[in-house]
C-alpha cells in the first residue's frame, strides 16, 4: 500500500516519522532481524504511515511495558493492518471478557496435558528422521518443521492429517501476505473449511481439543456461532505455522554453527535453555495493541485509536536488554525474558507445547544427526511478515551406515 500524508495525524511530530513498511522489511532472503536491528538506530517509538499508519515501539522494556498494560494499550486488533473482520478469540477480546474465554482453552495447555503428547512426538520425531536420515538431506521445512508439530496439533484436534498441506496452503497468506486481498481470499477458504468442522464437532463430539473447547461455556452459556469459529480460529491459527517457523531460525543457525551444536550434544541439560536464546534472538511475531486513551508515552503523545506495532525481535536484540544481544549464548541466564510468547493477560498459552517440541526436535535431531550444515550449493529462503519465517532448509551430512 502506498505511504500518503493522510496517515500521518497532525498530532505525530514530523521527526517521528519513518519510512518503514513491517510487511515489506526485506527484499529477498536478506536476514529479517538484522534489518529490523537498523530500527534501534533511530527514535524509540516512531509513526509509519504505511499499511494505514501506525507507531512502531522499537525497544524491549518499551514492548514489554505496552503489552502488559491491557487498560491503556487494547487488544481489540492485533494484526495489522486494520480491517473489517470479526475480533479473534481470545486474543483480541480485553478484559472483563477475556478471562472467560481463556479459561476454555488454557487447561488443554497446562503442563501435564502437554505431557501426555510428548511420547507421541517424540515418536514421530523419530520416524521422520529415519525417512530421510539414510539419504544424508532433507529438506528441514517441509520434511521436519511441517510435520512434528502440525502432526501433533492435528492429531490433537483431531483434524484429518490429510487437510495438512490445505491448511498450510491459507496460513501462509495469513501470517506473511503479499496484499489485502491475498489474506482477505485465504481468511475466506480457512473459514469456510473451520466452519464445516465446527458443525461436524458440534453433532459429534469427541474428546479432542476442538470438540472440548466447543463443548465450554463463557459466563454461563454455550458459545455462539461467531465466538466458536474465531476460538477455533485462534486456535488452529496459532498451533499451525509458528512452532514451524521458530523451528526453521533454530535449525538454520545451528548448521552454520558447529561449536553451539558440539555444546548441546556434549550437556543436553542446555537445551531448555538453548531453546529460550534461540527463541529470543529470532523471536518471529509482530503483534499490535491500539491505544485505549489518549497517553504520553516516553514524552510522546499518542491518541485513542492509533495502533501500535511491536515486533518481539525488537526487545530480543535491544542491547539495553539483554547483553551482547546479536550474540547465541545458551548459558545467558536471562534468556527468557524475551516476548516471543508476548506478556501479560494475552501470553501464549500454546507456549508449554512449542517448548515441548523445541526440547524434543533439538534432542532427537542432534542424537541421530550431530553434524549438519546447509546443502552445498543449495539457497536458503526466508520470508518475513506478521511471522518472519524460514521457508525452504535444504540440509546435508555424511549419512551413517
Ligand atoms: C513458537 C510458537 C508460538 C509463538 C511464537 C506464539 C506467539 C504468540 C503470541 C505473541 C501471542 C500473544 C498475542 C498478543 O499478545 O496479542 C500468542 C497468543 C496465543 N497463542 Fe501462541 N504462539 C506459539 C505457539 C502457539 C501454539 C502451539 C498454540 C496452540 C496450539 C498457540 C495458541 C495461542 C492462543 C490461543 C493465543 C491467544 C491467547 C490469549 O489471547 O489469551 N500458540 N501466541
């Protein structure tokens, strides 16, 4: 979309405006955090008139502040750009309401829920790297990062693993979109497909994740037909495309790195915490929060209704959090204190699963294949979006007899 002054307001001073467009941060495969790294060179908080206008919070305790603090700063849009959809559920419902909402999911994710999938995945990381391990390549997106987790989700909502490639097929217009109407068409299909299942749950119920939260009530009633679809909605939006991608940065670095890969296999005990730095130093998300009442913020005076952008990387590479930040230390001991998961009343409730997953595919990998590096001559593809993602990891190793 083209920048125009009508989406500068009078009230954003002229030295706060930036020419940045978050849809478009890199042309190419160039890398997508570093480019976003160039925005701590300039203002703290700045107003983008691209994608409607909206101000961008650059700095770590500057993103964390905003998105813990639900009073001022709304979830009623998360996503920019703004457009005429109905509010997903519950992440962009705000208190009194959003409690309820949580509720019905949120036990699904408690820690000994997730538990019981753990040998399932474990498993099945297995037996996809046994289908290519011989081989000595693979292609890490499609043949690893597309199946543990999506297979596990599918499976625990109970969702044909044959809609798999379907399904991808909308997400990805929806996190990383070339244009409106490219979200708007997958927005469309995806719905349409969750509606059939939804009435299909609603007849038959089963014991899955789907038909459990269908079967929930919110303040005493059962949900409504527009509150059923944004929940699953939500749901499967949110267990589909990101553990994948934050899956792909993980695997990408480690085959450029050698000596972090020699620390993991040498102390396994380090990859929980592995996992946390890597999630921090390639944090994928870009979420927005509107502002609920005219406030000044850091000096800067930002009005009801201007949506602020926020791309967790930000605060995970912002030196005056974290030290060295560009720097992969799986020792750091303040590792997770990134907002790869968000903060506050909206953080991620699937992050229990997608650190489960993280452990699992980082043990099992680095046990079967210790030494790996990017396919000689092959080309790594990244895209970048409301979800910077690695779209095609082509890996080799010598395979072992
Ligand atoms: C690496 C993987 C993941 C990342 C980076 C991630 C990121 C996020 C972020 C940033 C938010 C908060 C949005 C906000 O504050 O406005 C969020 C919320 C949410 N996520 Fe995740 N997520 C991940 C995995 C998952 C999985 C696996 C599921 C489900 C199976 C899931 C389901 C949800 C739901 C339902 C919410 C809304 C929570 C609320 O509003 O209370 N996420 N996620």
């Amino acid at each position: 979309m083209p920048a125009t002054n009508q989406t500068i307001p009078a009230h954003v001073p002229p030295e706060r405006v930036v020419d940045f467009d978050f849809l478009h941060v890199v042309k190419g495969d160039a890398d997508p955090f570093l480019t976003l790294k160039r925005l701590h060179d300039g203002p703290d908080i700045f107003w983008t008139p691209h994608n409607k206008g909206h101000w961008v919070a650059t700095r770590g305790e500057d993103i964390r502040r905003i998105l813990s603090d639900h009073q001022t700063f709304s979830s009623r849009v998360i996503f920019l750009p703004a457009m005429e959809r109905p509010r997903i559920i519950p992440a962009e419902i705000d208190p009194p309401h959003h409690a309820a909402y949580r509720a019905l999911i949120q036990p699904f994710f408690y820690p000994n829920a997730i538990a019981s999938w753990a040998d399932e995945a474990r498993q099945l990381a297995t037996s996809l790297i046994d289908d290519f391990h011989a081989k000595g390549e693979c292609e890490f997106i499609a043949d690893f990062a597309l199946q543990l987790p999506i297979i596990i989700f599918m499976k625990m909502c109970d969702l044909p693993l044959a809609h798999r490639e379907m399904l991808l097929d909308w997400v990805g217009p929806i996190f990383r979109p070339q244009g409106e109407t490219d979200i708007q068409e997958a927005r469309a299909r995806f719905n349409a497909y969750l509606v059939d299942v939804i009435a299909a749950r609603r007849a038959h119920p089963g014991s899955d994740l789907l038909s459990k939260t269908l079967a929930g009530t919110v303040e005493g009633r059962p949900l409504n037909d527009m509150e059923a679809l944004s929940i699953t909605n939500s749901l499967v939006l949110g267990g589909l495309d990101t553990v994948a991608s934050s899956m792909g940065w993980m695997a990408l670095f480690l085959a450029e790195h050698p000596a972090h890969r020699r620390q993991l296999i040498d102390d396994p005990k380090l990859i929980p915490n592995a996992v946390e730095e890597l999630l921090r130093r390639f944090s994928i998300p870009t979420i927005a929060r509107i502002v609920a009442k005219d406030v000044t913020f850091n000096g800067v005076a930002l009005k009801e209704g201007d949506p602020v952008l926020m791309s967790a990387c930000m605060h995970g590479m912002d030196e005056r959090s974290f030290d060295n930040p560009l720097e992969v230390d799986f020792r750091r001991a303040d590792a997770r204190k990134h907002s790869v998961f968000s903060q506050g009343i909206h953080r991620c409730p699937g992050s229990t699963l997608a650190l489960a997953e993280f452990k699992i595919f980082l043990e099992e990998w680095l046990r079967r294949i210790p030494d790996f590096g990017i396919k000689p001559g092959a080309k790594v593809k990244t895209g970048s979006g409301i979800v910077h993602s690695v779209l095609s990891l082509p890996l080799a190793w010598t395979p072992v007899a």
